[in-house]
C-alpha cells in the first residue's frame, strides 16, 4: 500500500491518464488490415503504401505508432504526406486494447508489441530499410526500438518524456504525492531519455515549440540525448496538434530526403 492505495491501482490510474483506447469501427480506404498472433490475442496492423509509384518494390518500411487517442486506421501527415520516393510501405500498428488488438490497453505491453511489430515488418522487408516512426506517445515505441533492436532510421513528431511530462502538470500540485507514484509506474523500457542516449540510427524530430501537452523544453531534453545523427524540424507557432501545412511539408521532406540517402547508402552510390 502507498498513502492509502494500492500499486494494481496507482498502475491502473496511469493508464488510465495516459491511454485513450477506442475499438470502435473507423472508416478505411486503401489499407489493408494484418492479424498477428500476439499475447495470446491478435495484433492488428495496417498496411498501406504511398509515394508515386506504389506498385513498384518500396523503397523503405516505415513501422508508425499512433498517438494516445489516435487509431492505426488515421492518416499521419508527417509520415505519409513529406516523402519524394516513388514507394514507402507503411505499417501502422494499433496497440492492445485498440481497434481489433486483444486485451487491455497498457503501458506495460507497449515494448512487447513494439517487438512484435518490427519482427514482423522485417520478415516483409528483408534487406529493405526499416524506419521507427510515431508522434507523441507513439515516438515512445519508436524510441524504445531504436534503443534496444535494429532499426535504420527514426522519424517522431512531438516526443514525450512520459515521466517528466506527469511531473510537469501543475494542475495536480495539491496531488504531488500521487503524482510522483504515477510517474514511476512508466516501464524502465519506455523512458524516452534514456533509450535517445541510446540510439544511434539516423533520426528526423518534428517538434511544435507551443506544445501543450508535452512542453518544448521535455522535447528538447530528448533530442539534445539523442546519440545517433539527426535532423530536426521546428514549428516555432505550433501546438501539440497543429496540422502541418503544405509548406511544411515541403520543408520537411528535404529531412526526409535526408533521411533516405543516409539510411539507404547502396541506393545513393554514383
């Protein structure tokens, strides 16, 4: 027990706070639903291709994240909208307890289906770069996977600290005691600072300097520890869920572009 509640509890709470799981019927046009087994249930990822040329062999996997209350089913602008290559097949992953993914959303099962997800995506990919992606809480597992497995690349938008991010909200203040015991049920695999100190793959950060939800300082505390090269592009005006405008997109997709050539050498000799 702690001040009066139990720890089943305080872990409940958090996801509670942090979660926002639906599994209700979207609609999709042009994306294809996979079930693996996970967990005893089904993981439910969704496949979808875009670039000029969607028929040809992509030429990068990009395996995204969604955000805490968004669905694989959404459309992501910063992953699907800022690339200049003829194919990139992306596979967007809904979370246990979202969409038709078994069981009950956690924190706690985030890096599993992470590790689920990219084993599967390699499998389809072969010698075909795989990029990390997600924004928010989906950076998180992004994160996650750059530190501990082999990914080629990094692509998040607005990266959470999840930890500092509960500390950071002063509207609890007369709940400090609660809130420091929520923040330490955030698993030791998702603690974003630790796993950007260290990941070393080639990295694109998006961030939006009037986020909020999850402050530019904490932003920044993550990319200045990311070990490995990145790019990063900054939205000076922007909230945490600012769209990004089509000169945004512009701008980003010389990252991007970056991103490519440096992930995908062979593809770039003269």
């Amino acid at each position: 027990m702690l001040s009066g509640f139990p720890m089943s509890f305080i872990s409940w709470l958090t996801d509670r706070i942090i979660l926002q799981p639906t599994q209700h019927r979207l609609p999709v046009r042009q994306k294809k639903s996979l079930l693996f087994s996970h967990d005893n249930g089904q993981l439910e990822i969704w496949v979808h291709r875009v670039g000029s040329d969607i028929q040809k062999s992509p030429d990068l996997y990009l395996l995204e994240f969604p955000g805490t209350a968004s669905r694989a089913e959404d459309t992501t602008d910063f992953v699907e909208h800022c690339w200049s290559q003829q194919c990139i097949e992306i596979w967007a992953v809904n979370p246990p307890g979202y969409g038709n993914s078994s069981g009950t959303a956690s924190l706690k099962k985030l890096p599993a289906m992470a590790k689920r997800a990219l084993k599967e995506i390699r499998k389809a990919a072969g010698n075909t770069p795989v990029i990390a992606a997600g924004g928010s809480l989906g950076s998180v597992s992004a994160l996650y996977l750059a530190a501990y497995f082999r990914v080629e690349g990094v692509m998040v938008q607005n990266p959470p600290a999840l930890r500092e991010v509960i500390l950071a909200q002063s509207g609890w203040w007369h709940f400090k005691w609660l809130t420091r015991r929520i923040a330490a049920q955030v698993p030791r695999e998702l603690d974003s600072l630790a796993n950007a100190r260290r990941a070393t793959a080639p990295a694109v950060f998006v961030t939006a300097q009037q986020d909020r939800i999850v402050p530019s300082p904490i932003q920044h505390h993550i990319i200045d520890a990311y070990h490995g090269p990145l790019k990063v592009f900054s939205m000076p005006d922007a909230d945490h869920d600012t769209p990004l405008t089509e000169t945004d997109l512009r701008q980003l997709r010389h990252l991007t572009d970056w991103l490519y050539e440096v992930t995908t050498p062979e593809k770039n000799q003269p």
